[in-house]
C-alpha cells in the first residue's frame, strides 16, 4: 500500500500492527461504547492525571540530621497479636 493510498483510507478503518503478526486492515473501534468509557478524560476533564500534582504529593525525605523513631516488626510478632485476638 502507497503513501497516497493511505492518505484517502477511509476514516473508519485503520491498520494495526500487532508484535509477531503482519499488519492488517480493522474497523476502528468506538471507544464512546466501551463500557468503561466514563472513567477517560474524553469523557470528563477531571479524569485527567495530572503528573505535576502527583509529584508534588510525593512522600518527604528524612534529612539524616532529623531525628525519626524507628519500629521493627517480626513476623512473629504480628501472628502472637493474631491469636489473641481470636481467643
């Protein structure tokens, strides 16, 4: 297929390219259809990810000079609350 034939395909179709098969004609698929379409930003502007909010919500670094407390927790110790709690 030449460049001017892919140039007027028609708009419904497309040619899709998938890892160890050759490529081949398919109908586009309506994605207004697909269930699970409302959660897209096509639907509503809000399901946007916005990656500048996400980073900044990023969880702060402990600077070696401030002081922290520190728990360590055994295995073991968790299953001993468990069967307490049963009884």
């Amino acid at each position: 297929m030449s460049q001017d034939e892919i140039a007027v395909m028609d708009g419904g179709k497309c040619i899709l390219q998938v890892r160890g098969a050759r490529p081949f004609f398919s109908d586009k698929f309506d994605i207004t259809k697909h269930p699970r379409y409302k959660f897209l930003s096509d639907f509503d502007k809000k399901n946007e990810f916005d990656i500048e909010k996400y980073l900044k919500r990023r969880p702060a670094v402990i600077k070696p000079e401030e002081p922290f407390d520190l728990y360590e927790i055994d295995g073991a110790d968790l299953q001993e609350e468990t069967d307490h709690e049963q009884t």
